[in-house]
C-alpha cells in the first residue's frame, strides 16, 4: 500500500493573504460609494476592510502562517487603500487639500527611497516605527470620522474628526522625519553580504 509522504497542505494557509487581497479588492467599491455619495455603505465597507486587516494579521500569528508575500503585501495594502481614501475624499472636498498632499508625499518619498536604497546597498526591511504605527492609526480614525460625519454630526464626532486629522499631519511630518534619520544611518553603512537585515 502506498503512502503519500507529501507535507499536508494546511487549508487555512493561504487565508491571511486572501484577507489582505480581499482589502485590495474592496477598494474599488469603496471608492465608488465615496464618489456617488453613499456614505453609509462607504463607511461600512469601510469597517469590514479594516476587519479583515486584523483578522489577517491574526490568522497568521494564531496559525503560524506568516509568509514573505504577506509580510509585504500587508502593508502595500493598507498603504493603497488610505492613499486612494485621503484622494478621493480631498476630491469630494471632505478632507483637506495639505493633509491628502502631506500622506500621499511621505508614502511616495518613502517607497522611492527605499528602492534606491535596495538597488544600491541591498536594503530591503525596515521596521515601522511607534510614529509610523500611530500615524496609520490616525489615519484609519480620520477617515472613518469623516466619512461618518457624513451620516451624524454629534459635536464629539466633529471635533475628533479635527483632532485625528490634526494627528494624521502631525504623525505624517514626525514619521516622515523619523524615516529620514533611521535611512541615513543605514544608508552610510554597507549592507552584510548584499542583503537587507532580517
């Protein structure tokens, strides 16, 4: 009788990244509600996106399923989900022209950096900082406040919503500097054997 030696494929392994491309895929619609003034689905879908970013990032740890594609998808994910948010709302002038300029900046100097720095030295990793975590924290409560003062107008609501934007430019600025100086300490001193840290 044969016996199959072959690992057991775990059926829940490709879970956590399914998550992240579900994120991805819900942008679209999300866009689209944003744009025909549906504010109530927008902000739903809006809740279950930032569901499937915790649950994604659990799954993996809870089933010891983390995998390099998902170590840099997630980000990327969140990343394009709030850069196209922050556009679309400073189009539907419900965000701040300086804010959306400000995010959209950093993200774009930092991914531009960060591939002259793998090009030149083989840096490839870089942990996000406390400023980085809490300026992606600001940035999910702001939108989330706008979108659901369009629904109510409590003056709590109103005045988180100018106190998370505030944040949001805030920790966009000390984040952005942050990364500046931790890249050039890096960035002075050769990569070991042409590869980023681990």
């Amino acid at each position: 009788m044969h016996v199959d030696s072959r690992p057991q494929l775990n059926p829940f392994r490709a879970a956590p990244n399914l998550l992240t491309l579900a994120r991805i895929c819900l942008a679209p619609f999300l866009v689209a509600a944003i744009l025909e003034r549906k504010f109530e689905l927008g902000f739903i879908l809006f809740i279950v996106a930032g569901l499937t970013d915790a649950l994604d990032g659990t799954l993996a740890r809870v089933l010891k399923q983390r995998t390099v594609f998902g170590h840099y998808l997630d980000p990327v994910a969140d990343k394009l989900l709030l850069s196209t948010l922050f556009l679309v709302l400073m189009h539907e002038e419900l965000i701040p022209t300086t804010v959306t300029v400000l995010v959209i900046g950093r993200d774009v100097a930092i991914l531009l950096v960060a591939a002259i720095l793998y090009a030149a030295v083989g840096r490839r990793e870089f942990k996000p900082s406390v400023f980085g975590k809490f300026n992606t924290l600001a940035q999910i409560s702001a939108v989330a406040a706008v979108l659901l003062s369009q629904l109510i107008q409590p003056v709590w609501l109103i005045f988180f919503r100018t106190a998370t934007l505030n944040a949001t430019i805030a920790l966009t600025v000390a984040s952005g500097l942050h990364y500046a100086w931790v890249v050039s300490r890096r960035g002075s001193a050769p990569a070991a054997n042409g590869s980023g840290p681990k």
